[in-house]
C-alpha cells in the first residue's frame, strides 16, 4: 500500500517489538517506517501523507515524551500513540493532555493499537486538508496589492467605506474598487466569508 492509506512511523528499542508492530501494520494495508531511538527517526526523511508516530515512552536518549514536547514546538502536528510498558497515571495524564490520541500499556491488544493508529490517520488526513486549504488561501492573499490588504484590514473589522477612506486617504469611490477586488481575488461570497478567511491567515 501507499501513502493513500497511510504511513506509521514507530519508534521503539526492542527489536522484536518493532518487528511484531510491523508485521501488525503491514498486515493491514499500512506503510511502516521503524526506528530504535529518536536520532534515528530524525535522520530520516519522513514521507509525504497522512502519518502517525507510534512512540515507546521510554527510548534511549530522547524519550517519547520528550519528542512530544519536540514536534509541538516545531509546530509539527503528526498524531501520536504511546506505547509502554513503563506507564504511570502521571505520564499518561501528561502525554494525553500534550495531544496524545492514546496511551496503552503493554501488553495492549493488536485491536486497540490498530483502532488508535485508524484513529491517529484520521485526524492527520484532517490536517493535512486544512493546512492545503490555508495554504490555498495564503496563495490568493499574496496575490492583492498592498493598497487591497491594507483596505481588507479594514473591512474585516467592519469599517464603512467612509471610514476606510479617511483612514486610508483615498476617495469612497477608490474604496469601493479595492473592497470589490479584495472579495474577488479572496473568492469571498461574504463579508462574514472574507471575516472567517482573514481569521484563517491570522492562524499561519
């Protein structure tokens, strides 16, 4: 299978595990990418497509945890599965409240994992359409001359033309022309449309 189903990357030290989880995997159509430690997963290029990280707390170096607090700082939204068979409630509590879709004790049933990673690829399917929708959005922005965005700016705050025309120092009229343009080469149907689309800008 391809990306179209989904990548899962896992990251565990002992050897037997990482081949039972990828056999697990592969049993179900899913790619898999396996990795002793943290270095070695950061060392790899990481496909394009929805993925998930399936993580041992426990690593040696980094640990799983460690590489949570990680990605959330890089802004890196991979969903990720904890895998231990070192867990208390403290770190369970800590891992899930960071974002974790799971956090199973070994030994855990093939089915939960399986269900997780279901769950996992879900929600990165999910972020993926909404960072290309936005990137998409981030296109059509950078398309408008600075005088647009500047009279966008305003708009979005529910300025009358009048006011944007004293504010910006041009006639109503020249107003009117950037507010046309501005919801043309936004695609915005609205002002409430154009309102949710400079709120997603204000989100990059």
């Amino acid at each position: 299978m391809s990306t179209q189903t989904g990548w899962v990357l896992v990251v565990d030290d002992d050897p037997g595990m990482r081949e039972a989880l990828e056999s697990l995997f592969k049993s179900v159509g899913l790619s898999v990418i396996t990795c002793g430690c943290a270095a070695e997963l950061h060392a790899l290029r990481l496909p394009e497509g929805p993925r998930c990280l399936v993580l041992d707390v426990r690593l040696p170096g980094k640990s799983g945890l460690d590489m949570q607090e990680e990605l959330l700082r890089r802004k890196d939204g991979t969903p990720i599965i904890f895998i231990t068979g070192h867990g208390d409630i403290p770190m369970s509590v800590r891992a899930m409240k960071a974002g974790a879709v799971e956090f199973l004790p070994k030994p855990f049933r093939d089915q939960d994992l399986l269900d997780a990673v279901q769950l996992a690829l879900q929600r990165d399917r999910a972020r993926l359409e909404r960072e290309q929708a936005t990137q998409a959005l981030r296109r059509l922005f950078d398309t408008l001359t600075p005088r647009e965005k500047e009279v966008m700016a305003h708009v979005v705050e529910g300025k009358l033309n009048k006011q944007i025309a004293a504010a910006v120092g041009v006639s109503e009229i020249t107003v009117k022309v950037h507010r046309g343009n501005v919801m043309r080469k936004m695609k915005a149907a609205s002002l409430a449309d154009l309102v949710r689309i400079a709120e997603r800008l204000r989100d990059l």
